[in-house]
C-alpha cells in the first residue's frame, strides 16, 4: 500500500472517530434524569399563581392532549415501512411530550401513551423550562435539563431575575431564558434520518430584521410572545408594552413578568379544554400579522395583482410545520348587483380547499421529487413561498374576463391550523372542521 494511499485511510479513519465522540459528547451532555426529579405545575402554581393560570390550557401545556395532533400523527405513523420514515412518525414524542422523552417514557409515538407518567402529560411545563441550563443542538429539542430530586429538594430553577429569593427552591438569573434560542430547540425541527429541515421557526427568525444586532431593534420570540395577553397581541405591528406585576403570589412589583399564555395561532385547542379566552387571543395575533393590498392597473388585461405583507410575525407565514398550516387567498369579484362572477380560493362541500386557490406553505417531496402529504416522507423541500418576516409577496391572479364597471373586488387572507383533506382521511370520529381565521381582508371597486 503506497503512503498516499495509507494516508487517505488514516484521516478518513480519524475524522470518523472525532464524528464519533463528537456525537457521544453531545448525547452525554444530557445527565440521566428521572421523572421523580420533576416538580408538577401545580405545586409551582402554589406560589406563581398568575402564571400557572396563563400556562394551563396553553399550547404548551396541552402539547402530549392535543386530539388532532394525536390523531393526526397516529394516522401518519399507519403504513410505513421505511425504516427512516417510521423512526421520524416515531419521534414527535421529543417535544411533545419532552419530560417523558427524556426520562425514558414514551420513547416513541407507538408507546402505550395512557401510561406517561403523570408530570410528563402535562408536555411543556414550568419545571422543564425552568430546569434548562444549555444546549446541546439547535433543533429536535436540544434541551439540557438540571432538575432538582423533586419536591424534597427542588433545587435551582434557572429564570430572567438575578435577584430572586424564593422560600421553596433556589434561583439563579440565566441569560439563556431570555434569548430565542430555548424556544429554538424545539421550534426548529429535522427529519431525524434524512434531516430534512420540517420546521424553521427559530431559523426564521434568526434570518430576520427582528434578530438585529443593534439591541432597539431587536425582538426575541419572547418579546412578542411572552408580552401578549388578553387584548395585546404583542406583534411586530402592534405595540408591546410591558407587563407589571409580581413573579409569586406574595412578591414585590417589577416592571415587566413575562406572560406564559402561548397560544401562537391555535384558535381551537384551548376553547376544548375550557380556554377559550386563549382561542380569541390567538384570533388577535393572527388579525395582525399580515396586510394585503389589491392592484387593479392591469385589470384591462385580465390580471390581478394582489400583494400580502407579513407586518407582525417575526417568522414566516405561517410558520411550524409548513405544509400543514393553511395561509391562503380567498378572492370574490362581484358586478354591481353584488352578483359573483369570480371567485377562487372557495371551500368546496367537503371542506376543503379548492385546487385553483393560492396556498402560501411547504411543499415536500420524496427521493424522487413527488409531493408527499406525510412529513415522515420528507426528503426534500420542494417548494417554499411562505411570506418570511418582514417582507411581501405579489400574486398575479389571472382572470378569465375583465370584470363590469363598477365591480367590487373582495380578498381576504384565511387562516386555518391543518387541511381538512388531511382530517377527513382519518377513520374514527369525523372532526369538526377547524375554525377558519380572517387574517387579513380588503375591498376595492373597479
């Protein structure tokens, strides 16, 4: 064997062996925890009183209850046989129900999840934030947690405070809870085989003017979500003014005590869990997020030229998974006897979308470029023209006539959390068709 060739082999040998404790440092940053270790939410809300109330019912509170996650990723998991696509159905467990995950049960979607353990079903709750001291990865939740031993010794509970003096655990300021990045773990999400990018949320935002170096014009996800609560969304259109009040039950007042409603733009969840004043928040934010305008220069061609704006999100439109939530044009035209003569973007009787409508979302495909409807699938990104922070996207719509004189122009900018194609593919129950969400709506005579 020539030396050039011995070479090769013992670099490629090498770089293998650094990947390789490279992987093992990563996975060993996590210490082996018990669920015993954990404190349930409702002892914490022995004390944050205000806080657990704005938590229970939250999206991250009902994260490992949600039925039409369950539902509908029970359904995606039926009938694979790739290996790497059944280990992705798998995993949704990770930052679902992320206390489990990582204390050993469920370790998989297929789990018997009646048997999570108590504190786990509870998904993303206060002592699995608060317990969080670095990551490890940027994705898939790349969380590393230091609970306590439970209620007997709690322990350190890590917060944005530097002089905090709670009677039941200890406290320490941690800069990393008040930064993108906690939310980032589990809002980006890849394919855990083909790594596949599923989710951008936080890599949204870090491409975006709200992450900005110069410290007036930045936003963490916190400054908007963490400052919304009834009748303030909290956008990047909308004023955010800080939240006075105090931390426990028995504290002083600061000036500002980050809210932990979460809702994002889940209009329908909370309300099934006795939330409903969390199902009209999520209606306001998604009321101002995005703009749309209608150019009618071109009307004589049988063109329309209509433009949506992302004003409020600091990510795109919409985010999370991509390909399920729907962000579409609705389009009526109607002559002066409020006759329609077009329209697109219509639910047909079925309740779903019409094939003609403009869908802003993901589109994945497999290996060999097909579009595929279950992400366990997803090889590859085929299409993406979702409207990113801050910016604006114009549509032409082609007409098949030049409307009336006088005819009126009607758009609006819909909202809903997943296809109702997808709902009515799955036996059992028939779902209640999601509510839909007037994002965005403007009318123009021509």
């Amino acid at each position: 064997m020539n030396f050039k060739r011995l070479l090769k082999i013992s670099l490629g040998w090498a770089s293998g062996v650094v990947i390789l404790f490279a992987a093992i440092a990563v996975a060993s940053s996590q210490e082996k925890i018990h669920i015993d270790q954990f404190i349930s939410p409702e002892t914490c809300g022995g004390c944050h009183g205000e806080i657990f109330e704005q938590w229970e019912n939250s999206m991250h509170s009902l994260s490992h209850k949600d039925s039409v996650y369950l539902r509908v990723a029970q359904f995606l998991r039926k009938g694979l046989i790739n290996e790497g696509e059944i280990q992705e159905a798998e995993s949704c467990v990770k930052c679902h129900t992320p206390m489990g995950y990582l204390t050993g049960f469920p370790e998989k979607l297929s789990d018997d999840l009646s048997k999570t353990p108590e504190i786990a079903i509870h998904g993303i709750q206060c002592d699995y934030c608060h317990s969080a001291v670095t990551i490890n990865q940027m994705y898939n939740n790349g969380l590393v947690l230091k609970p306590g031993q439970g209620e007997d010794e709690p322990g350190i509970k890590y917060g944005p405070f530097d002089d905090s003096i709670p009677d039941f655990h200890e406290a320490q300021y941690s800069k990393l809870h008040t930064e993108s990045q906690i939310c980032g773990t589990c809002h980006d999400v890849k394919h855990v085989v083909f790594g596949t990018n599923l989710e951008t949320t936080y890599t949204e935002w870090q491409n975006s003017p709200y992450n900005s170096k110069d410290p007036a014009k930045r936003i963490e996800c916190q400054g908007c979500h963490m400052y919304q609560r009834p009748g303030i969304p909290a956008t990047g259109s909308t004023l955010r003014p800080e939240n006075p009040g105090a931390a426990t039950d028995y504290s002083d007042e600061r000036p500002h005590i980050f809210t932990h409603y979460f809702v994002g733009g889940n209009s329908s969840v909370p309300g099934n869990f006795n939330g409903q004043d969390k199902d009209q928040m999520a209606i306001e934010r998604l009321q101002n997020a995005a703009t749309i305008s209608v150019d009618t220069s071109l009307i004589m061609q049988k063109k329309l030229n209509i433009t949506v704006a992302n004003t409020g999100a600091g990510h795109s439109i919409p985010t999370g998974v991509g390909d399920l939530r729907q962000v579409w044009l609705e389009i009526t035209i109607q002559d002066k006897a409020n006759k329609t003569s077009f329209q697109t973007g219509v639910l047909n009787d079925k309740n779903e979308l019409s094939k003609d409508a403009v869908i802003f979302r993901t589109v994945f495909g497999d290996e060999k470029g097909n579009e595929v409807i279950n992400i366990a699938k997803a090889r590859q990104v085929l299409k993406d023209n979702r409207i990113k922070a801050k910016q604006s996207v114009t549509e032409t719509i082609d007409l098949p006539l030049v409307p009336q004189k006088d005819a009126m122009i009607i758009v609006r900018l819909l909202y809903r959390g997943m296809p109702q194609k997808i709902l009515n593919m799955i036996p059992g129950k028939p779902f209640e068709p999601l509510p839909i969400i007037e994002m965005a709506r403007v009318q123009k005579r021509i």
